[in-house]
C-alpha cells in the first residue's frame, strides 16, 4: 500500500499501523523483514519517485524503535548506499524524507549509530548533505538539512569531511527560489565566491542571514561545534567567509538568549585565530557586542553575559596594539557604561568576570585620546562599592567549615574570595595605567580635552590617582585584610602589595601621611608575617617580589621624614636602598624568627641590618614588632658581634641601633661595662654625632643615664635637642629692644611650656647633673641657644618645689664659677664696651641668679647665715650693679631683681652683713640714684628726654622694692650708711594722687611698698634723703603740725590719705594690700609725730563713704583680709565716728553666710583681730552680739602662725619684676 496508495490520509494511517504492529511485536526478525523489504523495493526500481511514502515510515520507524538503526549501520549498508543516492532526486519533498531517516538515524539515543556508521558511507552522506543544502528551497529540507548537519559536527571526522569540500565541487544547476517564510536562497550569490572557498562556512553564513531565528541559532550552533573539534585549523575559513561579521551583526539586532549565548561561544573559539583581528573583525564588531552585552545584563538567563563578557576580555586581551578598538572617547565611555552594569550585577559570577573584562581594559592601548579618566574612575568606584555585599569568611566560620568551602566551587565565601581576587588583578591595572600615563606627558595632561572639562578635576589624571588611593584606604585594604586575617592567600596578598606599592608613585605629596598610617597601622608586621609564612623556602616568588617591593618603598618614605641631617640625608636614603633591595628577598622569617637571625654569631650582616632598620622604622611609628627586652639585648649583641669581628655598621644602621636602644631601655636591663664601651666606640666611629641624633626625649634619658655616655655625649645630645626645638620655636635674642623682650617675656609666661621643655624637666629631676651641664651651656654658648637653655631652667626652678629642696643648693658654686668667669670677662674688656656675643651670658646668668635665689627653699640651710657661697654671689652681683652703664638694663634689672630677692627672702637676722656690704657699695647707691633720677625727669619733662634715658618701668619698680628693703634692713642693724640716696617725696605724692590712672599697677605698688618702708622709719631713714616742696608742706615758715610732719607736712598726709583710700577700690589683689600696708604704715607715723592729725585724716567724711562702698561691694570683698585689716586700722582710735554698729554687724553677718571653716587663713586672722578689738571695746553692748562674738572667736581657735610664714618665702613674677611676697603681708 505504501507503493500504490496516493490518498494521504490512508498513507499516514499505513504508516502509523505498520510502526504499531512493529512496536508491538518487538521482534528482530519483523524489523529485518521490513528493512529486507525496503532494500528489496530499491534494488528492483530504478527510480524513487514513488518510495516517498516508504522513506517517511522508516524514518518514523527508526524514531520509534531506536534498535533498528544499530541494524541499519551494521547489516543493511547497502540499503544505506541507497539512501545517499535517493538524496539525488530532485524532488525536495522525496529528499526530505531521505533526510529525515538520515537524521533519525544519527540522532538515535546513545549515538552508537553514528559511531559505528562506516566511514565510506558517512563521508558520501556529508558530501551528499551539502549539496543537497546548498540547493535546498523548500522550509521542511532546509530544516532536516540542518538538523542532520547539527548531528554530523559533533563528529570529527565528519567535520573533516565538511571542512574539506570546497564549494567548486558542488555545482548547482538548478535554479533558486527564494524561501519561504522570509527565508533565502542559500545558493544566491554563490557565483562570486572564489571556486575554492569551503562550502560549509558560506552555507551557515547565509543561514546567519535567513529570517528564521531557529535556523539562526542552529547555524551558530553548527559553527560552534566545527571550531570546537579545532579552532585553528577550521577558523580561518569562516574568518576568510566574513562569517565574524554576520555574527557581530546577529548580536546587535537579536534578544534571544540562545543565539545570542551561541553567537559568543563562536566569536570566542574565532578569536584564537590571528586572522580575526588581523581583518579588523573586531573593530568592526565592537560596538555590536557592546550594545549586546548591555542588553544581555538585563536577562535573567547569566550565563549569557557571563559568556559576552568572556568574549569581550579575550578581544581586549588578544587585540594588537597597533589597531585601537577605541579611537574615541564614546566608544571608550560605552565599553565602560557596560562594565560598571556588570561589576554591580547581583550574581558575583558575572561580576568577576567583569572585573576580569575591566582589568583587561585598562591596558594604555585600549585607552582613547584623550583618555577618559572619569569613565575609569567610575569603574573603580563600581567595583570598590562592590565589597560591601560580599560574603567574607569569618575566623569562626574558617576555622569550621574551611575545608568543605575550598572543596565547593558554588559556595558564596569562594565566590567572594575569587571576585576579591580580580577586583585586585583589575585594581593592580589600574595602577599600571596611572603609572604609564604618569611617565607619558601628553597623556598627563590629556591634551586633546575638551576646554569645557579642564574646568573640573573629574577628569584628570591627578583625580585618577586620589580616586585609587582613596580607595584603596577606605575600602581596599580593611576587605583584604579580613579575607587573609584566617587564611591567606598567595594571589590576593601578591596583588594587593603591589598595589600598595603603586601608591607611593602615584601621589607622593600624599605618601608621608600614607606611609605612617601603614606603619603605625601594623603593616610592616603583617608582611613580614605573609613573606615567612607564604614565601619560606622559595615558595611563591612573585608574592615574595610584592612584599619586598612594598617594605622598600614604605621604608623609603618613612625615612625621608625623618630627621636626619641634610649633608647625609641622600647618602643613608641610597645606603638603605641598597641595602634593603639585595636583601629583603632572603629574609623569609616570621617575627618570631628574628630574633635567632639577630643573634647569629656567623653569616653576613647585611640581613641582619635589615632586620634593625624595619624594627627602627616600626617602633618610630608605635609598632613594637618585638618586645622591648628582647630587641635591646639583640641590637646590643649585634653591635658587639660587628664590633669583634672589625666591621663598621653602616651610617642608618647605627642611627637605627641607637634609636631602638633608646626606646627600648625602660623595660630592659642596664648595661655592663663591656656593652658600654661598645656602644661609645660605635658612635665614637661616627665623624658627627649630630648626623646619629633623633629628636626624642628618650636619647637624653639614655645618654644620661649611664656616665661612661653622658660624658663624652650628653653636651651633645642637649644642645641638639634645644638647638632642633629652637629651630621651630625662635624665640627673641638679645637683639630685640627691650620693649619686645619685654612683649614677648609677657606671652611666655602666659603659654603652657612646651613638651620639650617639660621632657627636659623630667630628665634633670631624674639626672641632676643634667643641670650642670645646661648651666655650662648658659655661659659658654651663643645667645640664642644661652636663652633657650635659661628658658628651660627658668620652667625648673619655678616649678621645682616639693621634689627636690637642694636642688639650688646644688647649682650656687656652678653659678659662681660661671659668674666669675663671666665678671672676669667684662673686666677685661670694660662694662661699657659691646664685644662678642658671650657677653650675652652676664644677663641670662644673672637671671638664672635671681630664679634661683626666687626659687629657694626657706629650708635651706644658707639662710641661718651669709657665709660661702650665697655671700660671695651677693658680693659679686652688687658690684656688677654698680659697674654697669643705666642703659644695659638686660644685665641691670636681672642684678637688681638677685639683690632684692637676697635680702627680702633672708631672714632679718641674717641680713646684717649683706645689708653693710651693699650700703657701703657706693657705685651701687650711685646706679639706684641715676635710676631714680631718670624716672623723676622723665616725669616732670617727658618731652624733653629721650625714650632710652627714661629707665624701664621693671627697672624702676626692682629699684623702689630693693631701696625698701634697705631702709627696713637698715633700721634693724643700725648700719652705717656713706651715701644716701635722693628721693623726691612730692612727686612720689603727686603721682600716687593725681596720676595713678596712668600709672601700672605695678609701679603704683613699688611705690607703696617704699613709702610703707619710709613711713616705718618717721620719713627719717640715713639711707634716703627725702625732699620735699610747698604741695606737701606749705610756705616757711612751716606751721606746729608741717614741722612735726615733715617732710610730709599735713597738707601731704591728707593727699596721701586720699590717694591711698582711692586705691582701696581697686580690684588688684597686690595693690590692694600694699594700700593697706602703707595706709597702716601711715596712720602709725601720724599717731607718733602728730596724734591730732591722724584722728582728722580718719574722720574726714571720705572714710566713711569709702567704707560705704567696701561693705556694699559684696561678700567677697567683704571678707577679705586687707578689708578686715581697713575696719582694724579704723577702730584703732577710739574716739572716731566712722565705724557703726550696723557696720560691725554687717561684718559678723556676712561671716555666718560664708561660714568661718571657708574664710582662708589670712582672713582667719584678721577677723580674730577685729572681733578682739569688738570684745575688749565693747563696741557691741547687746548680749546677744557679745555671745556672737564669742562664738566665733571660739571657732576660730588659736592664732596659727604657720599661715604667715607659709608664703613669707614665695615669690610673685609679673614680668620681670620678682615680687616677694612677705613684703605685702598683711
């Protein structure tokens, strides 16, 4: 019936009736008796025209019962002969057929079919298949045609057969029809082709270009499938067919994931061929595959970017150098635009295979001109932005479950860790390109930019390289430490070094403050940990070249901030360059390791002084690589070994040594003797010791700590450490005017001291004999380093109470000697004469003197007499006074101020002597006489004198407060006086009441405290002659009451009442208690010489106004000692009308407010003085008030006169004018 039946229907009921019945028979000898039957049918027809019923069942047959094929190809070759032939016939729907049973047959489950086909007929039916395919027109032949060649290329040989049959040896004679369904002639144009071309290739190329999508992708397919048996063999012939090109052209107008996936897949296996890039394919193609690639990142389907993206870096990577794939920036910014999509794509596949793709990028010939670095930039930042999502394992996680992850590929922390691992390869890149463009000036600049972005710095190179560094801080180096804290990588550590290294090219203006957050950060622990751990016994070499690159370069920069000498800077920097770059390849140790290497008595020492400078380079930053013990007794072993066996350390090395003695010496051992001696012929073998010094307080303290160093560099040592912190600070020499002395004096005293003033201080109170030395230095160095190392001492003695009460004692004979020197000196060459700068040291020592003598303990023992020393000083000093011109008032007021110090802070018992020898010093008297005479001219005509002839105002106040303490002095001892000293009292008057709001508070109290001095002597002392005029004493003759008061006269002890009740409102604590004292002193010299007057001078209507307005000016005022000593001094006359009840009540009150227990000691007394007065006058009838009294004075318990002498010796410096203390007590 399959012969002769032509109804369809009934053919298609035969067929499916027959392939039943066979199916359900399962029997061989039913399947070899049809195909005995078909072969039968063939044989005995010449023609095929009617079998096309019988092709369609068998391969209906072969599809059903997969057996029959193994039958076919073993037993039934000719039948299969047969088929090839049928394939001749020209009627397409018979070939079909034929094509069809081709296909089941081939495609039969297992494959066993096809392998066992012999080679005679598969050849004939891939030669017959090609032909028929090249003529093939109709949908249903060209869709088994190419169904069957998708079975025949998966076999190599098959492949062979294709590849090898040209196009010249199928020739079609028929004519071509366009196909159906927007399909096309797969012959048309076939003419042009070279006679030789391969069939196959021009035959899938114009399946490309067919409109069936499915014949598309099979063709893709198909050409995959050719090139995977070999690329190089079978890829020229479809590169030679223009076959490139209508792939790249299906990527760009195609959506469909499996051809866009297959369209890369044979892109990829092209791109090993050379001819691909040689005809320009990939130019051509790029902006295809990058449209592709941005379309393909939107799909759900990954593996299809994952694959474009591989094709992509395989032309970035392969390209030629001399095409550029990128003459534009557009195409650049596109290629990026895509990039930064698939580096932020949630599978981190496809991200690492575009970080993969950017690394590749980054290459200087894909970059466009001008180079679009912003576009770069955004890369970078895409992929650093990257690392916040990534699954980092955690030290427990790896601990657990590290072998299971290393074994599954699929794990997330793996995926991490390899996306970690091309985002470093990329970033390392990067790196590269910044440096290549660095060194090119034309790329540097980006002169083709456009005018409009050399307005930003979006697009620069410099904002390349701050984008990589920022990074690279921020994000970079926290990632990659967490992902190696567990279990380092050799490949993610050896790129992430050299990336680390690439920094200190790109900005070094930003390395210094890199650098030192490296090193203090622990990185030069952490590389030297990853090179013994990873690159001990020649393992990972390329890891170990990263490490050394990094260490060299971060120990380059630390070192050329440090402080080393500028004549040897460039010296030591290429010393260590040297040294450390032949060197740190061997040394392969973790730091546990280092030690043992240190100690090594034999070997080569260059490894070893590498070993000491990392250490230096660390510790200088705060990262002790090794505990402090163990690196002093290894440096110091070192310096021996070197020592014995005649080698000298180099230059670095030594400073390096020294440093980390230094700082390590707290917690560790002393030295013996032999260690000692070693160390001082190390640095002795130094041409300069200041090319060894390090500013750091811990140099002193070891130079200082052992004698065998301190003598021979402990001078040294501080005269660099001054000179260097001179060198930032610059503070005034003694060239300055006085006025700016005094300016800059004033701000001194007001800023804290300075950390190495105070690091000084700790080293003097720990090694007194520091303070020798730097008084050595006061005397015999130039000006400025003099004023610094007084400064210095200034701070100590100032500060110096409580720790260490002998410590004056101790500098007195330095200070004679030096003093004595110095007075030896300006006797050679005059007082009067300028000289050399040493003379500058007369002022500082006399400074030095009078802070000294300020700073005495009252227990010192010197103060019990004015023998030895403490004599001499006085003696000496005085004469200096006397000798020196008024104008040299940088040595006068420095001797003056000694000589007022001496005699107020001395006991007055002791003073006897002193005061003798100064009263009988007549070039002394002489010098306060020039002084006083000076300031009283310069009073009355201040516009006829000049401003250097006017004495200074600390001057003249150092001059009243030493000619008060003379007078007092005097007046104790009865000492013989030769010479007095004029005094004006009237202007001395005047000033006080008519010029004090434009006079310094501290003049105004020097003028007190002498006339507090005078006022105890009845204005009659032989040391001062006083004058007077008619503003105080009126016309001669004088009346009873002037002469009685004379000098002062009555009319003057009403103006000096006033002036000092006027000074009681102000707020100056010293003032304020200096107008108490000479008001008191005043009120005495009236009740001796004139009783009368002094009840007038205390009832004028001004006291009572003025006591108003103390008891209205609050508690605090109130209550204080000088205002309670006021009220004293006004009730000393019982008589007088000024104090009131409510007065004294207001007293009391304000003391129950307060409290008696918050009152100071000073105050304590004055108010146990005023209510004994209120007691025993009974200024207070009511009982109630009298048992007030009493109570307080009971609290108050006895009078403690340890409170007064307590602050007897203390001393008050405001400005340079010292300001004793006991001589404004109450």
């Amino acid at each position: 019936m399959l012969q002769t039946a032509e109804d369809p229907v009934t053919l298609e009921k035969v067929d499916q009736v027959l392939v039943q019945l066979l199916l359900e028979l399962q029997s061989e000898l039913s399947f070899r008796f049809v195909l005995d039957e078909i072969h039968k049918q063939l044989t005995e027809q010449l023609s095929v025209k009617h079998f096309l019923p019988t092709f369609s069942f068998l391969g209906n047959l072969i599809k059903a019962a997969p057996t029959v094929s193994q039958s076919l190809v073993t037993h039934y070759v000719p039948l299969l002969d047969r088929l090839c032939s049928a394939l001749l016939f020209p009627d397409e729907a018979l070939k079909g057929a034929v094509v069809y049973v081709w296909l089941q047959l081939l495609g039969a489950p297992g494959g066993s079919a096809a392998q066992s086909l012999p080679s005679a007929v598969r050849d004939r039916v891939c030669n017959v298949l090609l032909k028929t395919l090249a003529n093939a027109s109709s949908p249903q032949l060209l869709r088994y045609c190419v169904g069957l060649l998708s079975q025949l290329v998966h076999l190599a040989d098959a492949v062979s057969v294709l590849m090898n049959s040209l196009s010249c040896q199928v020739m079609c004679d028929e004519n071509e029809d366009i196909l159906a369904n927007n399909s096309q002639s797969l012959s048309q144009n076939q003419d042009q082709q070279p006679p030789d071309h391969c069939l196959l290739p021009l035959i899938l190329k114009k399946l490309l270009l067919s409109g069936d999508e499915n014949l598309q992708v099979t063709s893709a397919k198909c050409i995959a499938s050719v090139l995977v048996h070999s690329p190089s063999q079978y890829s020229a012939p479809f590169i030679n067919a223009d076959v490139p090109e209508f792939l790249f052209d299906r990527l760009a107008c195609s959506s469909n994931e499996v051809l866009l996936w297959s369209a890369y897949s044979c892109l990829l296996l092209l791109t090993e061929e050379p001819l691909f890039f040689s005809q320009c394919h990939s130019v051509y193609g790029m902006e295809s595959l990058v449209r592709s690639l941005k379309e393909s990142l939107q799909l759900t389907n990954l593996e299809v970017p994952k694959q474009g993206l591989l094709l992509l870096r395989e032309i970035l990577e392969r390209q030629p150098a001399s095409v550029r794939l990128f003459p534009s920036g557009a195409g650049f910014v596109a290629v990026s635009e895509v990039l930064v999509g698939g580096v932020s794509s949630s599978c981190l596949l496809v991200a690492t295979q575009a970080a993969s793709v950017t690394s590749a990028l980054f290459r200087l010939d894909h970059q466009s001109r001008p180079v679009q670095y912003e576009a770069i930039i955004k890369l970078i930042e895409a992929i650093t932005n990257r690392f916040v999502n990534l699954t980092l394992p955690s030290p427990a996680h790896l601990r657990s479950s590290g072998r299971m992850k290393r074994s599954d590929p699929s794990s997330q922390a793996l995926r991490s860790e390899r996306f970690l691992l091309q985002a470093l390869v990329c970033f390392q890149s990067a790196c590269r390109l910044a440096e290549e463009c660095a060194s090119d000036p034309v790329l540097k600049e980006n002169t083709f930019t456009a005018p409009y972005k050399h307005s930003g710095a979006q697009d620069s190179l410099e904002s390349l390289c701050q984008c990589l560094l920022r990074c690279c801080d921020a994000v970079w180096i926290p990632t990659v430490i967490r992902m190696c804290e567990r279990a380092p990588s050799a490949p993610i550590l050896q790129n992430f070094y050299s990336i680390l290294s690439s920094q200190f090219t790109l900005l070094p203006s930003l390395m210094p403050a890199f650098a030192n957050k490296l090193a203090s950060s622990g990185f030069y622990r952490l590389a030297v940990e990853h090179k013994g751990l990873l690159c001990a016994g020649n393992r990972n070499p390329n890891l170990n070249a990263s490490c050394c690159g990094f260490l060299q370069k971060l120990s380059m920069c630390l070192l050329s901030q440090s402080d080393l000498p500028s004549g040897s800077h460039q010296h030591d920097l290429k010393e260590v360059e040297n040294l450390l770059l032949h060197n740190l390849p061997s040394l392969c140790y973790r730091l546990s390791e280092w030690p043992s290497v240190l100690c090594e008595y034999q070997g080569p020492q260059a490894p070893k002084y590498c070993l000491v400078i990392m250490l230096y380079l660390a510790l200088q930053q705060g990262d002790r690589l090794l505990p402090d013990q163990i690196v002093f007794s290894n440096v110091v072993w070192l310096l021996r070994s070197v020592q014995e066996q005649g080698c000298v350390p180099p230059h670095s090395v030594l400073r390096s040594a020294l440093y980390l003695l230094a700082l390590t010496q707290d917690k560790s051992p002393s030295l013996d003797g032999a260690s000692l001696n070693c160390i001082s012929k190390a640095l002795s073998s130094c041409q300069s010791f200041s090319s060894l010094y390090f500013h750091h307080a811990a140099l002193i303290y070891f130079m200082c700590r052992y004698p065998e160093l301190a003598e021979k560099f402990a001078a040294m040592v501080l005269e660099l450490w001054l000179t260097k912190e001179q060198d930032t600070n610059t503070g005034p020499t003694l060239a300055d005017t006085q006025e700016e002395k005094e300016s800059r004096a004033d701000e001194r005293s007001d800023q804290k001291t300075d950390t190495e003033t105070m690091e000084l201080l700790s080293v003097m109170e720990k090694y007194p004999a520091v303070i020798l030395t730097l008084l050595d230095m006061v005397c015999t160095r130039e000006a400025p380093l003099a004023e610094r190392v007084l400064g210095v001492l200034e701070v100590l003695l100032g500060g110096q109470r409580g720790y260490n009460i002998n410590l004056c004692t101790k500098l007195r004979p330095a200070l004679l000697q030096a003093l004595q020197r110095v007075s030896v000196v300006n006797t050679d060459h005059g007082f009067e004469q300028e000289y050399s700068a040493q003379v500058n040291s007369l002022p500082l020592v006399l400074k030095l003197l009078c802070v000294t003598q300020a700073s005495d303990p009252p227990s010192s023992p010197h103060y019990s007499n004015m023998e030895g020393v403490h004599f001499k000083l006085l003696y000496h000093v005085s004469n200096i006074a006397g000798r020196l011109k008024p104008i040299k008032t940088e040595s006068l007021l420095p001797a003056i101020s000694y000589l007022y110090c001496c005699l107020s802070l001395s006991p007055a018992h002791c003073t006897d002597r002193a005061v003798s020898m100064l009263l009988s010093n007549s070039g002394l008297m002489d010098q306060l006489q020039t002084v006083f005479s000076s300031s009283s001219s310069s009073s009355s005509s201040a516009t006829s004198l000049s401003p250097s002839a006017c004495p200074p105002l600390a001057l003249l106040c150092c001059c009243h407060l030493l000619l008060s303490s003379l007078i007092t002095l005097q007046r104790v001892h009865s000492t013989q006086v030769r010479k007095s000293i004029t005094w004006s009292l009237d202007t001395a008057v005047q000033r006080l009441l008519t010029q004090k709001r434009n006079t310094d508070s501290l003049l105004l109290i020097s003028y007190l405290r002498l006339l507090q001095a005078l006022l105890d002597t009845d204005l009659a002392s032989e040391v001062v002659c006083l004058t007077s005029g008619p503003g105080l004493v009126g016309l001669r003759p004088l009346g009873v009451e002037d002469g009685a008061l004379y000098p002062l006269g009555s009319r003057g002890a009403q103006c000096l009442s006033i002036a000092l009740s006027g000074l009681l409102l102000q707020k100056h604590e010293l003032l304020l208690r200096a107008s108490v004292n000479c008001l008191s002193s005043l009120l005495g010299f009236l009740q001796r010489k004139s009783p009368a007057t002094a009840k007038h001078v205390v009832c004028q209507p001004w006291s009572r106004f003025l006591l108003h307005s103390l008891l209205s000016s609050g508690q605090s005022c109130l209550l204080h000692p000088a205002i309670l000593r006021f009220i004293i001094l006004l009730l000393q006359d019982s008589g007088t009308p000024v104090l009131r009840e409510p007065d004294l009540l207001q007293v009391m009150e304000g003391v129950e407010r307060r409290g008696v227990k918050e009152l100071s000691k000073e105050a304590e007394q004055a108010l146990r003085l005023l209510l004994t007065q209120i007691q025993s006058r009974d200024l207070l009838p009511r009982e109630e008030h009298k048992q007030k009294v009493k109570n307080m004075i009971e609290e108050l318990g006895e009078p403690d006169e340890s409170c007064r002498h307590s602050q007897s010796h203390d001393v008050l410096h405001v400005g340079d004018v010292p300001l004793c203390l006991s001589d404004f007590v109450l």
